[in-house]
C-alpha cells in the first residue's frame, strides 16, 4: 500500500508578464488501487498539477508539499521519481528523432527495473501490450511518437504505463483526442494495469466521457488552482449535466 | 523548395536560436562552376581569411598547410584487400587530374607537392572490399594525392581510415567508371591536435552510383571538401556526412554536386552535433544544375544539434540552377539547441539526464551511421561517439580496430 499525498501545493510559472500563480493551495491524497478524477475547465491548472508531479523545470513550487510514502518527491529530480513509482502520460506526448520505440522501451524498462530485462522475455511482453493497444509492430522500429497520430501518442503513452508499472499514474487529459474506439481501447490498458498491479490513478479530465470507462473512485473538481468540490461518481454524473459553470461564474479565468 | 532557375544562398543561423531555412538572401555569387582552378599553389593568392570558402576557416593556424613546404612522398598504408589493388603511381600517371583540380591553396600546394599518388583500383565487374588505414603520417606538414578507380562495372565499398597525428593536405580523385558502384567512406578519427584539409573530387560516368561518406570526429581542424560532378547521364550520387565537434574542435565540410548531365541525381546529407562552448562545425553545401542536366532530381539538407551554449554551427546551402526542366531541387539547413522537452520526456520515464542527452545525440547522429553499412564501423562509430558523450560503458577500442 502506497500513498501520494499533496498538500497545500502553491505553484507558479514565470511568464513574459511576470511570475503567474497557477495552483493555489491543492490538498489530495491517492492511495495505491485508487482512481481519482480531476475535472476542471481549461486552464484551471491540470496539467500545471501534473507537470509538477512530475517535476516539469517550467513550474516553480512556492510552497506545500508532494510526498510519496513519506519520501519527500519535491526534492527528487524528475527521473528519480519516475525510479520512485510516479508516471506521467501526457498531454502531449514529445517526439524523439532518432530514437526508436524499442530502444526507448528497454532503455526506460532498465533505468526503472535497475537492471536490463532478459532479451526474449521482454521483446513478447513489448509485442503483446502494443497488441493490446491496437499499435501495429511496425511502431517498435519507428521513432518515438515521431508522425504518430494524436490518438496513436496516446496509445503509445497507455503502453509505456503498462511497461514501467509505476505505483502511481498521472493521466493528464488522456483520452482527449481519442475517437470512442481509441477511448475504450486507451480505457482498457488503464484498467488492464489497475488489475494488474493496483497503482493509484489520477485521472485528469476536462470531459465526463472517459469516466464511463474507468470508473473513478474520487471526483476532484479543479477550478482556478484549487479543488473546488470534492465527492463520490456521483459528482461526475452532475458535472455531466450541469458543467463547470456553477464554479466558474464570476471568475475571469475561464479557459 | 525553389524549383525554377535562379540563384541563391541561405546565410543560415549560427548559434543558437532554431533555424529552417528561410530568410533567402538572394545575391548574386559567380557560377560554381566558374571557381578558378589550378595546380600550382603560387596560382592562388595568399590566403587572409576574407575570402567566402575561407572566412569561416581558422586559416592562421593552417599557415603551414597553405604557405608552407610540404613532405610529398610516400608514407606507410595498411591495407586489408581482396580483388583491389592498393599501388603507388607516378605523377604523370594520366588518372591523376582527371576527376579534377585544386580549387584552393592548400589543395594546390598539396597538388603540386606530392611525388605520386595512391592507387586503389578495382578491377572492372569485381565486387569487393577494401579498407586502408593510414596511422603514420606525423605532425610534420605532408603532402598526399590519392586516386580511387572504380572500373566499370564494379561494385565495391572502400574505407579510407585517418588516424594518428597529422598536419595534412590532400587530394582525393574518385573516378567511378560506367555503370560502377561505389561506397567511399572517408573517417577522421585523428589525433586531438591534428589539421587537416582534404579535398576530394569525384567525377561520376554514365549510370555510375557513388556513396560517399564522411564521418569527421578527431582533430583539431578537420576541412574536408567533397566535389561530385554527375558528368555521365543517369549517374548517382548520396554524399552523407556526420561529424561531433568537441570544445577547441573545428569541423568543416564544403560539399559541392555538379549536375552536368541529363537524369542525373544527388542526395546530400550531413548530421553534426556540437558540445562545449569552443565547438566550431561550417557545412556549405553548393549544387550546381548545369543546363545540360535536365531530369535532375537534387536534394541537399544539413542539420545541426547544438549542445551547449556558445557552440556555433555554420549552415549555408547554395543551389544554382541553369536550366527549367528538372524533376525537383531542394535544400533543408537547421540548427537546433538540445531540446529540453525531449530531456524531461525521456527522464520522466526514469532515465538519468546523461542517459537521455545520450540517447538523443546518439539517435541524431545515427541516422548517418547506420547507412554505413559496416556494422563493426558502425558499432566503433557508435562507441566513439557515446564516449564523447561521457558515457563509461561504452569501451576505448584501439585506434585501427575500428573494422
Ligand atoms: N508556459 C506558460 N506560459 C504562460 N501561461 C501558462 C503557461 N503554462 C500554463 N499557463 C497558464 O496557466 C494556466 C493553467 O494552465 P494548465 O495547467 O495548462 O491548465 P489546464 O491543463 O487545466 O488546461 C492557464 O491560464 C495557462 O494559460
Ligand atoms: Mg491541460
């Protein structure tokens, strides 16, 4: 059992205007066999949130907390806490000439494991999970998410999820851009992993669709840098009907 | 892509800032094929460094090279032969001259320096391999004039190995016959203080191919020049280059493609990579579409991947067009900083920042390398260069084992 706890985490980014503060206070706390939803309009702060998790250099911690079993994750440099359990799928996947998925893999599998995977053994497991995610064999020798389509950077991040098996994941808007059958096909390895290996899951969203794929145990709604409300599925299913407006009258921030 | 006739060039951007060519600062340059060539030095005037095929050169520290006497005889080769002949030939033998002529000083004073000139010559229809190392040559300033026959028909790859310490002017002649195949590779793995300027002229017949390859790593001022003319119809050529400047290196390569007949076609591709903040590379890339050459298909791009700040890369692709009727001519030139999403991408999957600066270095450069074709030069190649780029495990072959 494995817990990732924020507390009240300030961030900020340095713009050409000055310094912008984007996260104003987030408490959340995820536990290992968790899903948590964060849903909130553009521009609330998502994907700040999940950048800094990660440790993106572009965002500035002013204050608060991420530990990860008590290891204080703030103080780790961004390919620690990959080797601490943290994963992020994002948004927008990055691509890498030259390097290709396979070596990519391997080389990610070995940095994580400590040690390099037995040849033969990890070849079929790369083949089946990329079988899995619908990816063509053919993307093993091409160049990470290089061409790839958006819905094919997707995949290839839910991939990457399945291979690493990190004790918690970041998905910061993973099923945008996906048709419903790459949704559900997307929906499927998260769901296949969580069986798998009980990670905790924050699962950032602007849309309620994905949520009738993975059923999310916590709803956070984020609005202008804070969880706004907290509840059950329960929330999700009125956020469906009713939107971010109720939270974001009045303010100016609305993306 | 410009396709209809003109004349241009592309200053492209040094430093830093990204750059895809753009900015066309259309000037009028004199023809390419119109550069003044001889074989004796005194023919060129002393070199100042003003001149547009030196201005980008440390020319103060080539004085010996340009001005100087230079040691044209013999010196020791290894060869690894199967059916090439590797010989020494005399001067006034009729091969030498006949691919093409000193454009500059320094390939002049080497011109006119030497006593004779290597051999290696494959023989009409063989198809073989031949790699010739040449460790010897010295820091004193020599003289060498080399001449690569391909004979009609033939299909080969030969590797030319450079290592060692050397003060070097040279001329290369490559003359590649009807119909034959040829894969030069040129590799410079010379010592740190090494200089050395080479020129290389290869004179392609009808339906010949030639795979030219430069891979520049060691040295402290490497200038290799490499001139292909596609004087018989259908003929083919791919120039592919890749070089990693290091801090107090200078790495230059001028390449030049001249269309002169009908349904001919050239690729040109040269990777460089630059770390430290004395890191110097220069690529100019000319293609000449002469008026007789119509069917032409060209296409020449240079990329650079700049690693650390104050490094500078020189970019300027130059095309010249002569006659209306091609099928394409195109040229690419950037010069990119080591990207920093790349980086968090690839270390927020666990990999150590060394690792990743590697692994993308490594994956940008080998793209060249893996189009060798020799997988034991390749892995050298690839070794070498992962060393450079710190990496421990990658072990220190010994100079010359590279194949
Ligand atoms: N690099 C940046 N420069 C300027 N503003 C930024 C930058 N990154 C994010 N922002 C701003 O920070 C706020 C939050 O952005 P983000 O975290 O991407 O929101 P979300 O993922 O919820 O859409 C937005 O107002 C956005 O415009
Ligand atoms: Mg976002």
């Amino acid at each position: 059992m494995s817990e990732l706890q924020i507390r009240d985490l300030r961030v900020s980014i340095a713009t050409d205007q000055g310094t912008k503060d984007i996260l104003k206070g987030v408490d959340l706390t995820v536990r290992s066999g968790e899903t948590h939803a964060i849903m909130g309009p553009n521009g609330s702060g998502k994907s700040t949130l999940a950048y800094t998790i990660a440790g993106h250099p572009r965002y500035t911690v002013e204050g608060g907390s991420i530990t990860l079993d008590g290891e204080d994750v703030l103080a780790m440099s961004v390919d620690a806490r990959a080797r601490a359990g943290i994963f992020l799928a994002m948004q927008y996947p990055v691509e890498i000439p030259g390097v290709t998925v396979t070596n990519f893999l391997r080389t990610a599998k070995t940095a994580i494991d400590g040690a390099a995977p037995s040849i033969r053994g990890w070849r079929k497991t790369v083949a089946e999970s990329m079988a899995a995610l619908r990816m063509d064999a053919s993307f093993a020798e091409r160049n990470v998410n290089e061409g790839f389509s958006g819905g094919e950077k997707k995949r290839h991040e839910i991939v990457q999820l399945e291979l690493l098996k990190p004790k918690f994941a970041v998905l910061d808007e993973t099923d945008s851009g996906l048709d419903v059958d790459a949704l559900k096909i997307v929906s499927e390895g998260v769901n296949r992993v969580k069986a798998d290996t009980g990670l905790g899951i924050l699962l950032i969203t602007h849309y309620t669709r994905i949520l009738r794929y993975i059923r999310p145990d916590f709803v956070h709604v984020f609005v202008d840098g804070h969880v706004a409300e907290e509840g059950g599925p329960e929330l999700a299913d009125r956020l469906e009907d009713e939107g971010y407006d109720r939270y974001v009258s009045g303010t100016a921030s609305v993306g | 892509m410009p396709s209809a006739p003109q004349t241009a060039s592309a200053p492209a951007q040094h430093g830093l800032a990204e750059h895809s060519h753009g900015g066309w600062a259309t000037r009028p340059v004199q023809s390419r094929a119109e550069r003044f060539a001889s074989s004796h030095r005194e023919d060129f005037p002393r070199v100042t460094g003003l001149e547009p095929e030196w201005r980008l050169t440390p020319v103060r520290e080539l004085g010996a090279l340009l001005d100087g006497a230079l040691d044209g005889g013999r010196y020791d080769v290894e060869a690894e032969s199967g059916l090439a002949s590797v010989t020494w030939i005399p001067r006034d033998d009729a091969r030498i001259g006949s691919a093409g002529l000193a454009e500059d000083r320094a390939a002049a004073n080497a011109w006119e320096s030497v006593e004779g000139a290597l051999l290696l010559s494959v023989p009409e229809g063989a198809e073989t391999e031949l790699v010739v190392r040449r460790a010897a040559f010295g820091p004193e300033p020599r003289a060498a004039h080399t001449v690569v026959e391909a004979r009609a028909g033939s299909r080969s790859t030969i590797v030319l190995e450079s290592t060692g310490a050397a003060q070097l002017a040279e001329n290369v002649e490559i003359l590649v016959r009807e119909g034959a195949q040829l894969t030069l590779v040129s590799v410079q793995e010379w010592d740190e203080d090494a200089r050395h300027l080479a020129s290389h002229f290869a004179r392609l017949e009808r339906d010949a191919v030639l795979r030219h390859i430069v891979v520049s790593l060691g040295g402290r001022i490497v200038r290799v020049n490499p001139s292909a003319e596609l004087a018989g119809e259908g003929s083919d050529v791919e120039m592919l280059g890749v070089y990693f400047s290091l801090d107090g290196q200078h790495l230059e390569h001028r390449t030049y493609v001249h269309h002169a007949a009908a349904h001919t076609r050239s690729r040109v591709t040269y990777k460089g990579a630059l770390q430290g903040a004395g890191a110097r590379s220069v690529w100019v890339g000319d293609v000449l579409i002469g008026p007789d050459a119509s069917g032409t298909d060209s296409y020449e791009q240079n990329r650079n991947l700049v690693l650390t700040e104050g490094a500078r890369a020189d970019s300027v692709p130059n095309l010249e067009i002569e006659t209306g009727d091609i099928v394409g001519a195109g040229h690419a030139s950037a010069t990119g900083r080591f990207d920093d999403e790349q980086l968090f991408y690839l270390q927020s999957r666990g990999i150590r920042e060394p690792d990743a600066r590697r692994l993308v270095v490594l994956g940008f450069l080998g793209e060249i390398v893996q189009r060798i074709g020799r997988p034991e030069l390749e892995r050298h190649l690839h070794a070498r260069i992962a060393r450079a780029l710190g990496d421990p495990e990658a072990q220190a072959p010994a100079a010359g084992e590279a194949s």
